[in-house]
C-alpha cells in the first residue's frame, strides 16, 4: 500500500514520520467533528505557526485557501525539496495569540 500523501506539501508520510490530523475548521470554531485531513507535523506546525485560529475558520477553511497564503506557499516550496520523513523545529516566530 503506497503511503498517504500529505494535501499541504504533495510528499508522500511515511509510517515513521511525524504526523498529525488537522481540522480544517478549528475545533474551537465549530469544527469538531469536521473534516480533518491527514499532513506530516511539520506543515500542520508551519499553519498553527502563522494563522490564528479565527483566520484558518474564516479564510483557510481548505487546503488550496492555506496553499495560496504567501508565507505557506514560501514554506511548501521549502518543504517539498526534503525528503517524506523530513522534520525539524517551525522556523521562525510563533504568531501572537
């Protein structure tokens, strides 16, 4: 069986990578038991680490919405050029809460 790939970046997660599920509504917005979708922790860290909660309910509510924001498309170009087990510590300052 192939391994899942992850929407955000296009890699395929390997059973030993660090991943996560990431609700595309907030849980505290009014997504729970919404969709989630399946990404290595490095991209689901990299949109915790720019988008408040409020902006991912109200703009980022998808993955081509979270694609066309200029610091995560900079991020995926990034990204992609490691390999599928690839993690490190988000880059960069945290978002204010």
């Amino acid at each position: 069986m192939d391994d899942p790939i992850c929407p955000l970046c296009g890699r395929p997660i390997p059973p030993d990578a660090k991943q996560s599920l990431h609700h595309l509504v907030p849980r505290l917005k009014g997504g729970k038991g919404g969709p989630v979708v399946l990404l290595h922790q490095i991209c689901h860290n990299e949109i915790h680490a720019t988008l408040t909660e409020a902006e991912l309910a109200r703009e980022y509510a998808s993955i081509d919405a979270l694609k066309a924001h200029p610091r995560l498309a900079k991020f995926i170009r990034w990204v992609a050029k490691r390999p599928p087990g690839f993690h490190s510590k988000t880059p960069g300052a945290r978002r204010k809460r």
